[in-house]
C-alpha cells in the first residue's frame, strides 16, 4: 500500500525545491506554468524540412531521488509542423540540460526557426514511491561546464546518504560529447 499520493507538483512545491535544491537554473517565476515550468532553448536553430536536432534546454534541471519529471512540448511547436521524437522522461538524481529531439515535418515543407530564450518544453515534477535509484547512466551533467557540475555538488552531498559511492559510478560513466569545454 502506498504511504503517499504519486501527484505533479504545483508551483509552490517548485519554488520551495529551487530554493531548497536548485532543481532549476537559472530559475525565473514568470515561467511558472500552472503545473510546471516552461524551459527555454540555449541555442537559436533552424531546421530545414525533414531535418532532426537536438533542442537544448538552457536552464539545468536536477531531479531530487523522491521525484521523477517529464517533458512536454509547448504545442505552438506542435502546430508549425515541429514533431518530438524522444519519450521525455527525467530520472530521479538527473542533472543537466535536457535535450528534446525534433524534427521539422511542416506541411508547407519551410524552415522553422526557434530562437535563443524562446519559451519551449514544459517540465513537471512527479512523486514517486519506493527505494530512491538515482540516475547514473552516461547522460548525467548532461551539456554542464565544470563549474555547473561542481554548482551541484554539495546539493548531491545532502540528498544522497551514499554520494561517495555515487560519484564513483558518475566518474566512470563518461558524457560522450555532451559536455560543454
């Protein structure tokens, strides 16, 4: 039997884990959106008819181990021909920027441009029950500096009882070409 209801947060829950754990950063209030926050993109991009990239959010994200998040895409996006290729689940213990793959299916076949700073996947934060299983796969410091990495550490410190143990597994766990020079 669960001992708590699995539910998405709303925007006091979210204020109250940016200021206890940096789960946004940057973090401003007004992309607050009823049951999440909006991302934004780092970097400008075109797409060409059929072409697919990668999006990029610029703020970081760190889903805490009693949460999970997921992705949506503003449907604006959607209408101008913009489909989503990626399920968009954020693992408990996630830390990066994350990434929406897209591909340009407009039906009058044009380029479609996003601009840095453009309001574009929604990001929600859910309960989840059991044993914490944070993320150690290669994505994790997803597109960080070191500096940004390092931003983190003492937040994991506090919120995993085994982060030594964690940031071995994280060490060995290379971000193929995902880390920002």
């Amino acid at each position: 039997m669960w001992s708590q209801k699995v539910c998405i947060l709303g925007k006091d829950k979210i204020v109250d884990l940016v200021e206890k754990h940096r789960v946004i950063y940057p973090f401003d209030y007004q992309l607050l959106d009823g049951d999440g926050y909006v991302l934004t993109v780092k970097e400008e991009t075109t797409l060409n008819y059929l072409e697919h990239q990668n999006l990029i959010s610029y703020e970081i994200v760190f889903t805490p181990p009693n949460l999970v998040a997921h992705l949506t895409a503003k449907s604006k996006y959607g209408r101008m021909g913009i489909s989503f290729l990626n399920a968009a689940k954020v693992h408990s213990g996630f830390i990066g920027r994350l990434a929406l793959e897209i591909v340009n299916l407009s039906n009058d076949r044009r380029q479609i441009a996003i601009k840095r700073g453009d309001p574009f996947m929604h990001v929600e934060f859910i309960t989840r029950e059991g044993t914490p299983s944070p993320y150690i796969g290669p994505y994790q410091f997803q597109y960080l500096t070191e500096e940004e990495m390092q931003m983190y550490v003492p937040i994991l410190k506090n919120v995993f009882s085994n982060y030594e143990e964690l940031a071995e597994k994280w060490s060995k766990n290379p971000v193929l070409d995902t880390k920002e020079s």
